[in-house]
C-alpha cells in the first residue's frame, strides 16, 4: 500500500482539505452485504492518515452511529434535521472517538422521511441541497452510509454523491442485485445527477474456504473490471464482534485479517484520489 496506516492520533501533513469534499454514497439495496462495516471501517483507515471525514448515517436502522460508539441517547439532532432543513452539517456533526473523524447519526425520526418525502419539494435533492455552498468544506471525505434500499433516502444519497461505493457480498446473488443498483445509478446520472460515478466494488465476505466465493468474485470481475477493488474483504469473525464494542474493527483489533483488508482498502481510495486530482490539474 501507498501509504502506512498507524491508528493514533498524530497530526499528518497531508496539506489542507480540499475546496470541496469526495462524496461517495456507499450502497447496495440488499442488507447484510456490509455497507455500514465499510463506512466505518474505511472513515477511520483514512482518518488516520489525516484525513478529514464525516460520516453522514442515512440508514434508519443506525448501525454506523452505533458502531462508532454513539448511543441513540447521545445524538441530538441528525440526519433527519439535515435533510428537513432544521439543521446545518455543522450544528449536527458530532465528534467521535477517532480524531479527524465526525459522525451525522441517524435518530429515530429517520424511519418516517421516507414518507414525509413523498410530498415534500425537491424530494430528491434534499441532502445535495444541505450539503452545498459550503456547507460540507473542510472535510477530505464525506461517506453516506445508506438504507438497504432503494427508496428516497438512497436516491438522496445519490444525487448528493460524487461517486457510489458498492459493497457485494461473495454469494449466488450477487452479480442480479447489482445488476439492478448499476442500472438504478444510470437512471439517477441521467436525469438527477450527471457527474455521478462509481467509486468502485467492494467484494465482502470473502470465505477462502468456499469455492463460491472464487467463483463469485471471478464473475464480478469478468463483468466491471478495474471497477473492482484489488481489495477483499474476508469473513471475519473479529469484524463481527466489535460492533457490539461500539468500535470499528480497525480500533477493536487492528492485527485481525478484517482489519488490514480495510486498511488495504483505503490505500487503493487515497490512490484513485490521487489520479482524480492529476486528471483534474492536467
């Protein structure tokens, strides 16, 4: 990897955030793929590099807010408010135990948005919206953990995002359900948000053990190519365990194979940054 990845909290000189966030969306309509043990996992490997991040938890179900040690009592004002207007990234960004790493967590009134949004204006570019003019500068990153489906909260996400990060689980039905998010992202470049791409295809529970996975893999990769991660993420029970520590697995055991995948990982993200910002400058 490009860069050594050490969890304390030493200042970096990796120069100042850029004017504008990366914006990913990480997304998958099927649940239990992996989503939010990516957001969190990823947020800190890069965090400990110096970079700046925010996690903005859209799911309702909250698992990265409680994954990254914030209890539902400890939240405040969310991810709802957000998207509603009632509040700013600034105001609703907590910190969290990682230095360089803030949270906007999901609160129990998120499990009725999707349905307040249905009639609401501009349904669709709610969270872009709060996002804007500013609102988000200052961070390197900006990871959207979103629901495991393909409602308004993800089409926000969406649209809000620069790029989607797509989770996939190394089972039979893999390659059909992304078949349909692939589909689902052009829709959403097309008519919502022209500059949306895909960060890439991150291939999870990988069991050495079970020539699915080989198998599954191998498809995906015959199908999208460069788009899929070098990186994958295996079956790991330490990976399991630490989010009822309220941890991210690089802090509960930072030796463990989950462990250096996400590490691994976040060197392959800090290298697409890399080319981004040459593309960007030539």
């Amino acid at each position: 990897m490009s860069e050594a990845i050490v969890l304390d909290d030493r200042p970096r000189r990796v120069g100042q955030p850029p004017s504008a966030p990366r914006i990913i969306a990480i997304a998958n309509q099927k649940g239990g793929v992996g989503k939010t043990t990516t957001a969190i996992n990823l947020a800190t490997a890069l965090a400990s590099v110096g970079r700046k991040v925010l996690i903005i938890d859209l799911d309702p179900q909250g698992n990265a807010s409680t994954g990254i040690g914030l209890q539902r009592s400890q939240r405040g004002t969310g991810a709802y408010a957000l998207l509603f207007g009632e509040t700013t990234v600034a105001e609703a960004a907590q910190k969290t135990s990682i230095p360089r790493l803030t949270i906007i967590p999901s609160t129990l009134d998120l499990s009725g948005a999707e349905i307040e949004l249905v009639g609401a204006e501009r349904r669709e570019f709610r969270l872009r919206e709060s996002l804007r003019n500013g609102a988000a500068d200052g961070y390197h990153y900006v990871l959207i953990d979103c629901p495991p489906a393909l409602g308004l909260l993800t089409l926000n996400a969406l649209v809000a995002a620069d790029a989607v990060m797509v989770p996939l689980q190394c089972e039979f039905y893999a390659l059909e359900g992304l078949s349909y998010l692939t589909r689902t992202i052009e829709r959403v470049k097309r008519s919502l948000n022209p500059a949306l791409d895909v960060q890439g295809v991150v291939l999870t529970m990988f069991d050495r053990r079970n020539n699915l996975s080989d198998l599954v893999a191998k498809d995906v990769r015959d199908h999208f190519g460069k788009k899929v991660y070098d990186t994958v993420i295996p079956r790991n029970v330490r990976v399991s365990e630490a989010p009822s520590h309220g941890k991210p697995v690089l802090l509960y055991d930072l030796q463990c194979a989950g462990s250096r995948a996400y590490i691994h990982l976040a060197g392959e993200v800090l290298r697409q940054e890399k080319s981004h910002e040459k593309r960007m400058t030539a």
